[in-house]
C-alpha cells in the first residue's frame, strides 16, 4: 500500500511541475493579448470599438455626422452594439490563446474545457 502511495505523488509532482509552466506561459500570453487589437463596429461602420485581447475597451470612434445630427439615442444604440462585437472577437483571441498555450500538456479535460469556452467541440473528451 505505502508504494502505490508514491505513484501518485508522482502524478501530482507532474501536475505541480505543469502548472507551474502553464503559470509562465499564462503571463507571457496575457503579455501578448494586451498588444493584440479586434475592433467592433455597428451602424455601418457609424460607431467603431478597438479592443485589446484582453478584452480592455481601448478606442471609441463615432462618426462626425451622428454628433452633428443631435441623434442621441441613435448613438446610445449602436454604442453597445460596438462595444459587445469588440469584445467577442476579444474574448475569441483569448480563447485561442489559452488553447494554444495548453498545447502538450497533459491535463485531463483541460482541452475540452478550453473548446467549451471558444465555443467549439473538442475532437478528445478525455484530454
């Protein structure tokens, strides 16, 4: 009993030893998504959002012509249809970025997870 005992702090001495790595992965790839940018717009491009990849609303852009028109409530509409759009493509980068980050390791239902958060299906259930 006391050996199969220490097969499984070899297991977890791996796992310490992969999230440690994922840890300084992690912060080189949230290092990265701040430089990436994703833009969001609405209205035909009336009102435009740039994003960064971790999905910090960076720019907002509205065009000259709806300050111009008085139309308040137009611009309070396509406002947040901007900032949403941004921010899915943002949360998309992230997702991306977490999968690729997790590429060769080992934990179980880690893939899957990460397919559930970009929306898609993972082709292994058990990785």
């Amino acid at each position: 009993m006391f050996f199969k005992g220490l097969g499984n702090l070899a297991n977890i001495s791996s796992l310490v030893k992969q999230a440690q790595q994922m840890g300084g992965k992690l912060s080189q790839v949230t290092e990265e998504l701040k430089t990436r940018r994703v833009e969001g717009s609405s209205g035909g491009g009336m009102v435009t959002v740039e994003a960064n990849g971790i999905g910090e609303v960076l720019r907002c852009r509205i065009d000259p012509s709806l300050i111009t028109s008085g139309d308040r409530e137009l611009v309070e509409d396509l406002l947040p249809g901007a900032v949403n759009q941004a921010l899915a493509k943002a949360k998309e980068l992230h997702a991306e970025a977490m999968k690729s980050m997790a590429d060769g390791l080992d934990v179980p239902g880690l893939n899957a997870m990460l397919a559930q958060l970009s929306g898609g299906e993972s082709g292994n259930p058990t990785s």
